[in-house]
C-alpha cells in the first residue's frame, strides 16, 4: 500500500488551477460534500498530483476525495489518502475532522473485513463526535453504526443508532433523510415481527416520502406493503410492490412478490423470483428463497434438485457462520462504552485523589514536626499497629460487603426469573433489561459460565441462560419469539457447539445445568 507522501513526491502537479489559494478552494468542497459529493469528486480529481499543497491542505484533501467516495456510494479498500488525514488530525488535536477521518478510515477497515478494528475506529469517531454541532456528518455516522449491528443481527443497537440517526435527521430538515432513516427502522421491527411498530414508522415517513425517490422511495413502498400483507391485504400490497420495482428493484420486494403469488395460486411466477432471489445479497431474502424452493421442489417430487438446493442452502449457512462475529462485534461496543464512562468516572476519583494526597502530604510534614521528639521506634510500632488494625476491618468490611452483593444477586435473580415466568405465561417476549440483569446476574455467580457463554450470540446465551434456569422450551419459545421446534434445534446444536458432545435436547439441558466453576 502507497503513502500519501510518496504520491505526493513521485508525481508532478496536472491540471491545477492557480485561480484560487488551495484553502479556498478546499473549503469549498468542504461546504459542497455532504450534499453534492460526486460534484466534489469532479473538483478534487484534476488536483490529486498538486505538489504545492501543504500539510493541512493533504489532510483536508484527503478527507474531503474519501468522503466524496463513501457518500457517493463508492467503496474502496485504498487507504493511503485517509491514514494520512487520520494521523495529521491527531497530531494536530483536531477533534472535529478527526472524527470524520476516524468514520472514514472506519468504512474503509470494514472494506478490508479488519472488523474488530473498523467498530472499534467507529466507535471512537462516535465518541469524539458527541458534542458537535453538525447533524448531517453525525446523521452519516449513526446509520453507519446503525447498518453495522443490524449487519451482524444486533437489534437493540442498531435501533438506538437509527434513532439517533432520525433525530440529526430531522435537525438537517432534508425529507431524503428523514425517510431513509424512518424506513431502517421500519424495516428492523419488520425484521423483529413487530407489525405495530412497522406501521407506526411508515406513517411517520408518510409527508416526506412523495419526495423522494430511487431506493429510498421504493424502500418506502416496500414497507407499507409489507404490513398490508401482515393484514391480509394482498391485492393492495401488490399494486405497492409493482409500485416500487418502477423507483428501484429490491430484492425485498420480489420475495414479498413471491408470496403474494403463492397465495394467488401462481407458483410459476413464485417460483421463477425464488430461483432468482436464492443468489441475492440479502442472507435473509436468500434463505428465506431457498427453503421455499426446496420445499416446492420437495412436493413436486423432484427429490434430487431438492437435495442440491439442501446443499447449496447449508453452503450459506456455512459462509455465515464462519464469517459472523457478532458476539465480539457486540462485546467490544459494549466494553468500549464503559470504558468511556469509567474513564470519566476516573478523571473525577483522580481529582479527589489528588486533594486527599496533598492534604495528606501537608498533615503528615505537621505531625513529623510537632512529635520529632517522640521515639522513633514508638511510633513505627504504633504506625504499624494502626496499619495492621486498618487493613485488618477494612478485610472485614470487604468480606461482609461480598456476602451482601451475594445475597443480593441471589434475591434478584430469583425476581428477574419469577418475572420471566409470568412474561412467558401470558406468551410476550421478555423485555431486554430483565434478560440483561438474567445475564449479568448469573455471570456473577458463575464467571466460569460468562467464559463458556462467550463465543455464542445474545440470543443463543439467553437460551442457555434459561435452561439453566429450569424454564420449559415453550416458555423459551415466547420469551424469545421462537416456535418450541427451534429451540430443540437450538439446545441440539448448541451441545455440540459448546461441548462436543452429540445427543438429543434433554443432554444439553443436562450439561448446561450442571456445568460449574472449576
């Protein structure tokens, strides 16, 4: 991989105009890149072999050619350009362009699959973005976040991503954006099953959608098609999907299509979207084609095309799994965002440390000159005492304050899983914060299990988590929004998964429940 400044130095200056100086210039592709970036691109190429430009003007230029690219829709895995920017903002204490050549790189680390890194990169270009003024670049930079958990099927997050997206969006007043941002979210409850909610931010995107178009407005239509069909509203939600292959094809729209047909009778056209969908970029659209397929090829008769299709489906589900790591992508935002707010907590501990130091350092110089005649063996013994006494109740308190956090989380356990049981008994899926505490709980009666836990998704941890904790899989199947059968399926593939062992559901029940701290 080229540095910038080999670039920089190996090539001579084509094509730049000396009409304007090159900050005037740069500021106003600044101005121009989150709104007309391929017209930015325009501007900035004829300039990419410009030797008289400084240092700051690199890193700008940098910048600006990078965000042009992402914004108009072009990846690349070049980084030379960016890491240039990256490091001279950093340098300089840039906080602002930092975070944008931090979002930058980010995009580009994913590009590469470095995946831990670019979250992390990510992350940081969050952290340094929270207090600024520009809802447009941290509109970009939440819905990035945003398609990043929803990539690896971390709902929760990327929910709070797209509404923090929704609300830079509507401090930039621009209905592409508003509606963009409405439909992710419609989509993940879509996703989710949840039928309400889909209908509910639809309806929000309804005064701004007619102003959009492309993917966006088909994205829309989708949407609203999607919920007429949870409805039974068919012969609507088709004349809404055709609607929208006229703004944009999507995939999405040609499975819902394929559905529609089925239910019409028309297995031919249903059939025809399935073989062509089983090749889409969506896992879910083309898992989803599969499975239908192999089950129309099944009721035909056609066992062998079934069986290659069996094969070709599990070929997927092999290529997710190896390239999924949605624990350690969830675990890292995690840590990261307590690092952050332990690391204020810190700066106030530090602060008070550093009072109580000198106080204490001005007390003991006044102790050392008013008792300098005191014998000096007398007061290391009585030091020392005091010391031993000190350490001697502060191990107290440190053992009985654990024997309380003991009992403690024994006693919220027993609530959050007596609370569990009653959201089972009504046949409601659980709410996120009582399987959050059931995690963290049993994480702290049992590190050991944490450890073992670790490799598998959230969703996967709290099935292990509830059958550990006596819940029947009818009850797991609703509190997880699941059907009992994928929960065996689950239990199953989880005994081989965690202990190598191969066996029915009820064995993994047994291995999971008496699995302790060694």
């Amino acid at each position: 991989m080229k540095s910038f400044s080999l670039i920089i130095l190996s090539l001579f200056m084509v094509g730049c105009s000396s009409e304007q100086p090159h900050n005037e210039f740069l500021s106003e592709a600044e101005q121009m890149v989150f709104e007309q970036p391929d017209s930015v691109l325009r501007m900035l190429a004829p300039r990419w072999y410009d030797t008289k430009m400084n240092e700051a003007d690199q890193a700008l230029y940098g910048l600006l050619y990078t965000e042009a690219l992402h914004r108009s829709g072009l990846l690349t895995e070049a980084d030379s350009l960016i890491v240039f920017s990256r490091k001279y903002y950093e340098e300089k204490g840039d906080r602002e362009h930092l975070s944008m050549a931090l979002l930058h790189h980010a995009i580009i680390l994913y590009k590469q699959k470095q995946t831990h890194e670019a979250v992390l990169t990510m992350k940081q270009a969050e952290y340094m973005a929270k207090d600024m003024k520009k809802p447009a670049f941290k509109w970009y930079l939440y819905s990035v976040l945003g398609d990043v958990n929803d990539n690896v099927g971390n709902y929760t997050q990327t929910l709070r991503y797209y509404k923090q997206a929704f609300a830079e969006a509507r401090q930039c007043q621009r209905d592409e954006r508003i509606v963009q941002t409405l439909n992710n979210i419609a989509t993940t409850f879509d996703l989710l099953g949840q039928r309400d909610s889909l209908k509910y931010y639809t309806d929000l995107a309804k005064p701004y959608a007619p102003k959009t178009n492309g993917d966006i407005r088909a994205t829309y239509l989708v949407n609203k098609a999607s919920y007429l069909m949870s409805s039974g509203k068919h012969k609507e939600a088709k004349r809404l999907l055709m609607e929208s292959m006229g703004f944009a094809p999507t995939d999405r729209a040609s499975k819902l299509l394929a559905d529609i047909y089925m239910k019409e009778g028309d297995t031919e056209s249903a059939v025809q979207q399935w073989y062509r969908l089983t090749n889409s970029f969506s896992p879910d659209v083309s898992i989803q084609s599969y499975r239908q397929l192999i089950q129309y090829l099944e009721l035909k008769g056609d066992k062998e095309r079934a069986f290659e299709y069996s094969q070709r489906l599990n070929q997927v589900y092999q290529s997710l799994y190896e390239r999924s790591d949605a624990a350690g992508i969830i675990d890292l935002q995690t840590q990261y965002d307590e690092q952050q707010k332990e690391r204020s907590q810190y700066r106030t501990v530090i602060a008070l440390l550093t009072a109580i130091i000198i106080l204490a350092i001005v007390a003991a110089i006044i102790v050392r000159y008013s008792r300098r005649r005191i014998d000096m063996l007398n007061y290391r013994f009585l030091e020392s005492q005091q010391k031993y006494d000190l350490t001697r109740s502060e191990l107290t308190k440190m053992r009985h304050q654990k024997e309380r956090e003991m009992k403690e989380n024994s006693q919220q356990l027993k609530e959050v899983i007596s609370r569990l049981h009653a959201t089972a008994n009504k046949g409601r899926m659980a709410d996120d914060e009582d399987i959050t505490m059931l995690a963290q709980l049993s994480y702290a009666i049992s590190p050991a299990l944490q450890s073992l836990l670790s490799v598998l998704t959230t969703r996967e941890q709290t099935v292990c988590l509830l059958i550990r904790h006596n819940f029947q899989p009818t009850e797991i199947a609703a509190l997880t929004i699941s059907t009992p059968q994928t929960i065996t399926n689950t239990r199953v593939r989880l005994l081989k998964k965690l202990f190598n062992q191969t066996g029915g559901a009820k064995d993994f029940d047994i291995a999971i429940k008496n699995y302790h701290s060694v």
